[in-house]
C-alpha cells in the first residue's frame, strides 16, 4: 500500500491551517474529542505519520457538530474536508 505524502510546503501550510483552527475552537471555549483529534492529526503531520494523521482528521470530521456554533462549525468541517483531501485524494476510506 502507497503511502500518501504532502510536500514540505503542503505540510508547513497544513500545519498553519490546523494551528489557526484549534487556536479558533481554542477562542470559543470548544474543547473535547474534535480539539484532541486536530492536535493529534497535528502531531502526526509534524511527524510524518501519514496514515494516522487521515485517521485523526476522519475522527475529527465525525465530531465536528459538536461545535455549537454554525459558522464556526462550517469552517471546520470545510477545513478538515480540505486537509483530507489534500492527504486522501483517491477518496478511499482507512
């Protein structure tokens, strides 16, 4: 099985992304499972662990209505669709 790879660039940038919306979930008072799983998918992206960096934005992406707030909680599911995407663009599930 191949293993999906971001270049450095889409990694730094993800890594931006994914800092920017945990410090937004952060600034609302949202915490719990979805903030965990986007810190994990963070380290696991900081990491080179690709497989499980997809496996923590699918978990976070089960979560997002969580969120309480709509806007705040479309932005979030945009985003993680994004970054699974970018990392899955096959579409296959894990």
């Amino acid at each position: 099985m191949r293993h999906p790879t971001l270049s450095p660039a889409a990694r730094d940038a993800d890594l931006g992304r994914l800092d920017d919306i945990i410090a937004e979930l952060e600034s609302f008072g949202e915490s719990g499972p979805l903030r965990e799983h986007l810190r994990s998918a963070r380290q696991c992206l900081s990491g080179a662990m690709s497989e499980e960096y997809l496996v923590n934005l699918e978990r976070a992406r089960r979560v997002v209505d969580s969120i309480a707030d709509g806007n705040l909680q479309r932005r979030v599911d945009n985003m993680v669709a994004q970054l699974i995407a970018e990392i899955n663009p096959s579409g296959e599930a894990n």
